[in-house]
C-alpha cells in the first residue's frame, strides 16, 4: 500500500524526569528517536521544559529528512503530558511533577512554534494507546494501563478509544485516595496513590528508614534513587525487601480497587518502575488478589508493558495516526 503524503508522526512523552520523542511511519516504524531530560521537577521556569521539547522535535526533524522525511510529510505532533489537561483545548491545567506548568495552553504555543498540526493527550492515556496499537493490549478491548514512574498516571482503554471523562481529566488513578491523612502528595492531596506506590514513593519510604538507622545497603547511597532499592532487594537487604513488598502491598489496593471499577481485561504496568516486572509482578498479583471481587480478577491478565518506556511516545504518535483516520 503507498503511503498517504502525510503519513508520518511525532510523538512526544513528557514527564517530570525525562522527555522522550520517536518519529513514526503509520504502520509504527521508528524512523528517529529522541531522549533528553526535561528538568520539570527542578526548573521554576516553564520555559526550560518548553525549550527541552522543541529541542527533541527539532532532532527528530533533522534525522528524518536525512531518511527522506520533510515536514510537511509530518501530519501532527503528539503530545503525551501529565495532566489534569484539557484535550480539546490543548490546555494542560497542572501537572504535579512539572510544577511550573500550570494552564498552560500547549498546543497554541507549539503550532505556533513549529508550523505542524499538535495534540494532546494524557501521558498515561497514550501509553495506553501505544501498547493497545502496538504492544501487550492489542487485541484486547478492556485495558487498563498504568504508569509507575515519577508519579503514576492511568490509562483506560474502551474498545480502541480513550476513556477521558466528561472534562479530559478522567482515569486520573494517581490522585485516588488510598490512605486518608496520608503522605501528602505533589497534587496538594493526602493520601494520593502515587504518593505512595510510585518511584517517588518508594525512595521517600527508603529514605524515611535509613534516617531511622535501620542497617541496609541503601545507607551507602548519598543520592537513593528507586532503581537502587531495587538493585539492594534483589540482594536480599531487609530493608529494601520491606519498602518493595510495601509498595506492591500499595499497588494491589490500587489496582485492586480499579479492577472493581473498570473491569478490565488486561492490566498493563509501564514506566521505569515496571522494568523490574520480575519482581513486581508476582506481589502485585499477590495482593490485587486480596483486594479486589473474585468475578473482577479471576480471568484479568496483569503484565509488564511490551513497549517498556516507549509506550508513551508510540502512543502519541498514535494519537495523531488516530486523529488523521490511518489506524
């Protein structure tokens, strides 16, 4: 089949930590690929992730055209960003882990900048749609996705298309309250799930008890990361084995409350904090078990995401395929 003149698209997920970007034909090719920090969660200016995105755009830009790809045979630029956003308007309210950006009317500055049809979507939505399109969801019409990062997002996926609620701030998993008067969170709220079961969380817990002065491998590390209460678990540090089977504890409250709600059925984990699946899984199943109805998790299949940290950009660029009719 030949393809369409404007065929091709830029995905973009941004995220407190980094940003990472693909260009794509339609059938899901990577023609170029982009990775670079973001600065959200140190910068006080909205300017510098601004910058650090049209930065990545360009780059993919300037490796297609070495491929044969020139702009206007780009039909849009996806972008996958924390919300609460508002995708109809192209406006991003807050997002919690890039604290400078707040209302910020995204689409308007980046059609602006670059000439090119923009999208929006939620991050953890269009991780949703990249693994539907091209990864462990597709061939399912129940999915529900969620992003184990900086902060977790949610991604609900009904028979191909993105469940956003009445105002786009729908599926917003991470704010839902699962311990009242607890851990405030970067939303302002006490309590928050991703307060508790995301990367973040995980190192605010590791830290919390080697201030204690609890023995473990983790007291050695002057900059703890989640990555190394991992690294210390898997060699058998009590320390780092309580704070993940914790975690997985708190994520099966989560997940078990959303299999009650959505009935999924597939749950996929995606981000940074799921490539250590290995370990995840077997808890994470252990403990949504307990806290869900029998009917609702019996037959759900929970997984790692096949598109691992790319599913966010595949799925923007899908969001855009999606708005052009070429999937």
């Amino acid at each position: 089949m030949a393809k369409k003149k404007n065929s091709f698209a830029i995905g973009i997920d941004v995220g407190g930590t980094n940003i990472k970007s693909l260009l794509v034909d339609r059938e899901g090719k990577v023609l170029a690929s982009d990775t670079r920090r973001s600065f959200g969660k140190e910068s006080k200016e909205k300017e510098k992730v601004l910058s650090q995105l049209f930065l990545s755009i360009k780059a993919l830009k300037e490796e297609g055209e070495k491929k044969g790809v020139s702009s206007h045979q780009i039909a849009g630029v996806g972008i996958g960003a924390p919300g609460p956003l508002n995708t109809e308007e192209g406006i991003i309210y807050q997002a919690p882990n890039i604290p400078s950006w707040k209302n910020i009317p995204i689409v308007k500055i980046v059609e602006e900048k670059i000439k090119i049809p923009c999208f929006l979507e939620n991050d953890a939505n269009a991780a949703a749609l990249g693994e539907w399109w091209l990864g462990a969801g597709r061939g399912f019409d129940y999915i529900l996705l969620l992003t184990l990062g900086t902060g977790i997002g949610g991604g609900v996926i009904i028979k191909g298309e993105v469940y956003r609620g009445a105002r786009g701030c729908g599926a917003e998993i991470g704010h839902m309250i699962i311990k009242e008067g607890g851990i405030t969170c970067g939303c302002g709220a006490r309590g928050c799930f991703e307060a508790y079961a995301s990367a973040t969380g995980v190192v605010r817990r590791a830290k919390a008890l080697v201030d204690k002065g609890y023995k473990t491998l983790l007291s050695e590390k002057e900059d703890l990361a989640c990555e190394d209460v991992f690294e210390a678990a898997k060699k058998k540090d009590e320390i780092a084995l309580f704070v993940v089977e914790e975690t997985c504890r708190y994520l099966g409250i989560g997940i078990g409350n959303l299999l009650n709600i959505f009935n999924p059925e597939i749950v996929i984990l995606s981000g940074g904090m799921a490539k250590e699946e290995k370990i995840l899984l077997p808890l994470v199943k252990k403990y949504t078990k307990l806290f869900s109805l029998k009917s609702c998790f019996e037959k759900v299949k929970i997984v790692g995401a096949k598109l691992k940290d790319r599913a966010g950009a595949f799925g923007a660029c899908a969001t855009v395929l999606k708005k052009e009719g070429m999937i």
